[in-house]
C-alpha cells in the first residue's frame, strides 16, 4: 500500500523582504534605547495586583557584593505582591533592547540573523544586557561571518524543558552564555534568594509544580496554562513600552512570517472583521439621517435589523417615513399639508400626526401588494347607478363617490361604508361637469346653463350661478392669495369667472337656500368673463391665478384670473383641443386634440416654443404663440384624454391605445393596446398602478414593471364610462345591459377577498 505524501506546511511571507515602513536602523534604535535609559518612569502592571517599579540601578541597588557588579537597571520586587514579574521584565527589556540594536540596513543577512538570535532568545528566556548592546553592535563589525555562524548553528544549542503555551509549541533555543562568544557575553541575572518568582508562586497555587527546579528561573513548567498566559501578556505589554513604532512593527512581522499558512488565513480573517465599523453611528445623526433618506422600503427595513441604534434610527423619525412616503408615491408633495391633516382621523389614537406616518406607509405597501397580486381578486360591491345608462362624470375625493348624468342628478355614495349616501336634484338638465372642493362642498356644471354649489353635509344645493348662455360642459375650482375661484368653460364660448362662497355649515338644510342670482350683475360671487374663443370651450384646467382653456377653434389661450386678461394664444393643433393640463411646476402647458397629437407649451421662457407675435383687437391684447415646444407622436386618432403624474405623462386615444412619456423629457416610456382596439373611454393613473376601461375591457397595469395584472376582474361590464382609484378602493362607473351600475373594488386584504383559484367554474 502505498504511503500517501503529506504536502510540506506552507510559510507566505517567510520569503518575503520586510517591508520599507517596518525597516530599522541602528541609529534610531539607539536614540529610543537612550531615551528610554535616561528617563526615569514608573511602570505600573495591573496583572495579578502586582507592581513594577524601575529606576536607574544607582538608586536601586543595596550595599550587597553580589549586586555591586551589576551595572544595568535592576527591578526591586515588592515582596507584599507576590505575582510581580521581575525576571520577565528584566529578560524582556534587553531582549527588546539588543533586537533594536542589531537591526541596522548595513546587512540584510546579519539582520535576518540577529532577529533569528532575539526569537529564540524570547522562547528560551535568556537575556541580554543592556550595557552590553554596544559591545555586541561592535563585535558584530569585526566578527561579523564568525557571531553569525555562532548565533545560527544549532550543534552548539543545549536543549532545555519547554512546555505548550497557548497551544504552540515553544522551540528549545540555547542559554546566552552557549550563543554568544565570550566577548558579548553578558552576565547573567542573579536572584535575590529573599524573593519568590511568579511562576513558583502561581505553581504552588495551581499544584502543578511538583517537578518545578526553583534555580531554574527561566523554565516554564508543562501543562500550566496560566503561566502560558501570563508570560505572554507580559512578553508584549514590555515590546510595547520599550520598543519604538518600527521597531515593534519589526518584530511583529518578523512573527507573522513564522505562521503558516492557515494560521495566516484565520488571522486574516480575525483581523478583517474586526476592521469593520459601524459607520451609521459614528456619524452625526443628522448626516446618518441624510443617509438612510436615500433608501428604499426594503433596504431600510434590513437596516433596522443591524442593530438596536440603528432599528432606533429607522422607526422612530418621521421624516424617514415622510420621505418614503413620497418616493414610494403614495402621497403626492403638493398634497402632504392635506393628506397629514387626515392622518388625525384615521387613525385616532396617534398622539400626533408624525407618528401615522409610519403606520399609513405600512397600511399602503400592503395595498400596493395586493394590486400587483395577479392572483388576488378584489372584493366587489355593486351599486345601482343613474335612470340613464351613461354616467357622464364622476369624482372620488375624501370618503365620497360622486356621479353625474343626463338625468338630471346627482348621487352620492359613502365609499368607505359602500353605501348609497343620497341624491342631489336641481339641475334640469344633464350633468356634465363635477368638481368636489373639500369639507363636502361641489361644484356642478348642467345643460341647463347653471352652475351649482352643494353641500353634501347638509344635502343641499346653497348657490345657483346663472350667466352661460348655453351648456357649461367644463370647470376648475382654483386658489389665488387664499380665495377660491370657479371656473366655468361653455359652449357659448366664454369663460366665467366666480368667488367660491365659503358660507359656515350649519346642521340640517337653511330654508333660505339655494340662492339664486339670475343675472352677473346681481350677483356678489361673480368675477367676470373671459372672451376670446370663437369655438366652444372643451376644457379648462388652472392653479393659482393662471387658467388654460382649450376649445374647439383649434386654439388654447392663457388667462390671468388676478388681472382678468389673455396673457398667451397657444397656435399650432390643427383640429380641436379636447384636453389641457396646466403642469404648474415646470410652467408648461400640455394639450391633446383630435388631430391625434400632444403639444407641450413652455409658459416660463416663450421663446422657447414657436414664433412669438403681439396681437391687439377689441376683443384681447396679447400674445400669440406659432408652434409648440415639443409634439408627441404616436397616436393614430383622437387623444382625449390626458394624466400627469410625478414621473409620467399619460395620453389615451380612440384608437384603442395608452402611451406614457416622462413628465420631465417628454421620452416614451410604455404604450399599452387594448385587445379589441376600442376607444380608451376612461382610465386613471398614479406613478404605481394604471387603471383603464373601454368597451368590454378593463385592465390594470403595474408601472414599475411595465405588466398587465388584471384584465377581467369587470368582465360582465358592457362599457366602462368612468374610473377613479386611491390607496386600496377603486370606482368604476359601468354599463351593463343597459343601466348604469357603480363598481367598488377593495383591495384590501382583511375585506374577505378570495383568490382567482377559489373562484367556482359555472
């Protein structure tokens, strides 16, 4: 059989040169070995309640023969501590001393062979004194080839008694007198007979010392583990306070490259971890703030389970939860003053509204989830809807379903208990226009030329405007220096500008409502008109004191409500203009028509869009803008309708299609087809989830991957009029078999919803 080799054990960084940084010199060895003599320090060692004191020898040393030939520093033990290490001291100093001494670059080989000498003067606890350095830095320039030879040749070493220490095998080295000629010989220690050494007195306690020779100072009994340990600790602590930075590097290097290979590998590994640092805490909060800031939901979720400093840091600021909340986008900027204000009410037992941060997060990241959830089927409540079966508007703010339609009426539904609410009558004719403020008050626009302000708290109409000669097929409510303003587009062409009353609620219905003011004149609401269209208004949008209306004379214009006046005509569509959006952020304009085309107008900096004309008339006096900023293309029909959101731009056509473009860039993002290629009748839009319907067709998008999640959760719908959706409620206005119905969809996984696996198969 034959015998298996057992590969030789592996030594890295025994062939390799000490590094520059840790090189030593003679002269700087000797200036640190000056120092250290001259200066006269008290060297206090805790271990063992034991006490170190040394000195120079003149005041040290009694009137004893024995010790008038010793003329170096002496160590005076304290016999009251009995754990001292004075040999140790003594032995570990001038090794410490002669190893800087011979470390000069003259020769790298007497080097390597004087730190050889020191290693084994370190095992075997001989010493060296430190007078003598000199002698022996002298005798190395005129004895150089023979005190090598000397200091390496092993047939001249006297082995003696070794035993484990920290589970490494001590090597037998030669006593000095047997290494060392006779002119760097140095004298030995002699022992005070009066003075117990530690390690006879650590034995003695352990009764491990039975074989123990007490002459022989310098041996270390086998099996003691403690005297291992002690005269380790001990050996560094003195290279630490006697030997300078490189020559300590030195030494250390000189170990390492005694370690073999897998020494080396759990050290490294040892030394590696260690080096890590938590730099989450080392850092001022604020800046660890800024940090953590930066993180996604999941990412800081791992972090809160590093430690509890940072677990502290993740859960308990607001802001982190405030940021998260808007990246996420979950709550838009412009709405966080309003969104926060409802925190108090849902959730009723946070002491402040920064603690619901945190909560409402959560609560929409398990929304989130179970929209993206193919497999999850939302529970579905159906409500009756309108006589007729086209419901022409509907609006989803606050807790409230609000829909309109030709017959007249208006109903109400209570989203979060999915109930009828009530109905509103007034109108005599069709409602074609809704626009909920807040605090339950809307605003509604009819055929019947009027508009009408609601209160839905009191289930009553308060104001009937009167002033459009024809259809109001439009309006906006928007803010300027905290007063409220309606808007109202008609196909008589104009716009009128109205105040929003803001009369205090009371409970149950005023008999002296509604108020009717039958001409502008007599009425204290109204602001005035905006003429300058030759067509019927489509579509209005604005925020604070600007308005952009659409019509169908191809021509957007831009109002100043403030000054009552056309500031901008916006030429270029080539057919009507069925939607506008005013992106008040970046200050442009954003218009789709049925030329199948979206412009975007740049109002901040007009020479940036087209050629740029005054006109005056009798009519306006202001400027025309001949072409747009950018065109978006891609559409083959009529885009009627428009969503921007944080991230995206949406269009939707006749021609069955959605396309998102950046919101900044205007680049195409996604396009989406519906499969029977039907008009795009509705959809809605967060930078999350994209909601469209058309005939027989409803689908859900995930726009963070780009996929369609649901395409038949209202599959008996004939016709999807209207959609709306927000955090985990979704309304659809329907037709089915020739009525209106009103869809609520619940996302929410505690409302008994059931997986599409447990649906029964007719």
């Amino acid at each position: 059989m034959m015998e298996t080799s057992v590969p030789p054990e592996e030594f890295p960084l025994k062939g390799i040169p000490i590094p520059f940084r840790y090189q030593v010199s003679s002269s700087s060895c000797n200036e640190y070995h000056h120092n250290n003599r001259d200066s006269k320090k008290r060297h206090r060692c805790d271990s063992h309640n034991g006490i170190i004191e040394t000195s120079n020898a003149e005041e040290r040393c009694q009137n004893n023969d024995e010790r008038d030939q010793v003329v170096h520093k002496r160590s005076k033990i304290d016999t009251t501590n009995e754990k001292s290490f004075h040999h140790r001291n003594h032995l570990y100093r001038n090794v410490i001393l002669a190893s800087n001494a011979l470390a000069t670059p003259s020769s790298t080989d007497y080097i390597e062979a004087n730190s050889s000498t020191v290693l084994r003067c370190l095992d075997d606890n001989s010493t060296i004194e430190d007078e003598n350095v000199d002698d022996l830095i002298n005798t190395k320039d005129s004895n150089n080839n023979n005190t090598t030879k000397d200091l390496v040749n092993t047939n001249n070493v006297t082995n003696v008694n070794t035993s484990p220490i920290s589970g490494n095998t001590i090597i037998a080295a030669a006593t000095a007198s047997e290494i060392l000629t006779d002119e760097a010989l140095l004298p030995s220690p002699v022992a005070s007979p009066n003075v117990t050494t530690p390690v006879e007195e650590t034995a003695s306690l352990q009764g491990h010392m039975s074989t123990f020779n007490p002459d022989d100072q310098y041996a270390i009994p086998d099996n003691v583990s403690l005297i291992s340990r002690l005269y380790t600790d001990e050996l560094f602590r003195e290279m630490q306070n006697n030997l300078s930075g490189p020559c300590f590097k030195n030494v250390l290097f000189q170990l390492l490259a005694k370690m073999n290979r897998r020494d080396l590998s759990d050290l490294g590994t040892l030394i590696k971890d260690n080096l890590k640092r938590d730099f989450i805490t080392s850092l001022p909060t604020e800046v660890a703030l800024k940090i953590l800031a930066n993180l996604k939901f999941p990412d800081l979720v791992t972090c809160s389970q590093v430690c509890k400093v940072w677990n502290n840091l993740a859960n308990n600021t607001p802001t982190l939860w405030k940021q998260l909340l808007i990246s996420e986008n979950f709550v838009s900027p412009e709405s966080f003053k309003k969104y926060s204000l409802k925190l108090l009410l849902r959730y009723p037992k946070i002491r402040n509204i920064e603690e619901g941060y945190r909560l409402d997060f959560i609560q929409n990241c398990k929304y989130l989830k179970n929209w993206y959830n193919p497999n999850f089927v939302p529970k579905i409540t159906t409500l009756r809807g309108h006589i007729t079966s086209v419901i022409t508007c509907l609006q989803f703010e606050d807790d409230y379903v609000i829909t309109g339609a030709d017959d007249k009426m208006i109903r109400v539904i209570d989203a979060k208990k999915k109930k009828f609410l009530l109905e509103l009558s007034g109108h005599d004719g069709g409602v074609w226009a809704l626009k909920y403020d807040e605090d339950g008050i809307l605003v509604s626009g009819s055929t019947d030329r009027t508009v009408r302000v609601w209160d839905i708290k009191r289930g009553c109409c308060t104001h009937v405007f009167k002033g459009h000669t024809s259809t109001v097929r439009c309006l906006d409510i928007v803010e300027y220096k905290n007063v409220k303003y309606i808007v109202t587009g008609s196909r008589d062409n104009t716009l009128h500008v109205w105040k929003l009353p803001r009369e205090s609620s009371s409970t149950g219905e005023d008999p002296s409502y509604p108020l009717y003011f039958n001409s502008p004149e007599e009425n204290p609401y109204f602001v005035g008109i905006l003429r300058g269209h030759m067509a019927s208004v489509r579509t209005v949008s604005g925020h604070g004191n600007i308005v952009i209306s659409g019509s169908y004379d191809n021509n957007l214009m831009v109002w100043d409500i403030a000054q009552m006046k056309c500031l901008y005509i916006l030429t270029g569509h080539t057919d009507r203009i069925y939607c506008t959006i005013y992106d008040h952020k970046r200050r442009r304009c954003i218009s789709a028509s049925m030329d199948s085309s979206i412009r975007i107008w740049n109002l901040e900096n007009i020479s940036k869009n087209g050629t740029c004309t005054k006109v005056i008339n009798s009519m306006t006096s202001c400027i025309n803008i001949i072409g747009s900023m950018y065109t978006l293309q891609g559409h083959t029909a009529l885009v009627g309708l428009l969503k921007l959101s944080n991230k995206f731009l949406v269009s939707a056509a006749a021609d069955g299609s959605l396309r998102g473009w950046d919101s900044n860039e205007y680049t195409r993002k996604f396009a989406y087809h519906h499969g029977n290629l039907s008009a795009i009748t509705t959809f809605d839009m967060n930078d999350n989830i994209l909601v469209s319907g058309s005939e027989g067709q409803f689908n859900i998008y995930n726009l963070r991957s780009g996929k369609l999640i649901h395409s038949n959760i209202l599959r008996n719908a004939d016709q999807i009029w209207s959609v709306h959706f927000k955090e985990n409620i979704l309304v659809a206005a329907i037709e089915k078999d020739g009525q209106s119905f009103v869809e609520l969809l619940d996302f929410d996984s505690t409302s008994h919803a059931i997986t599409r696996d447990s649906i029964p198969v007719a």
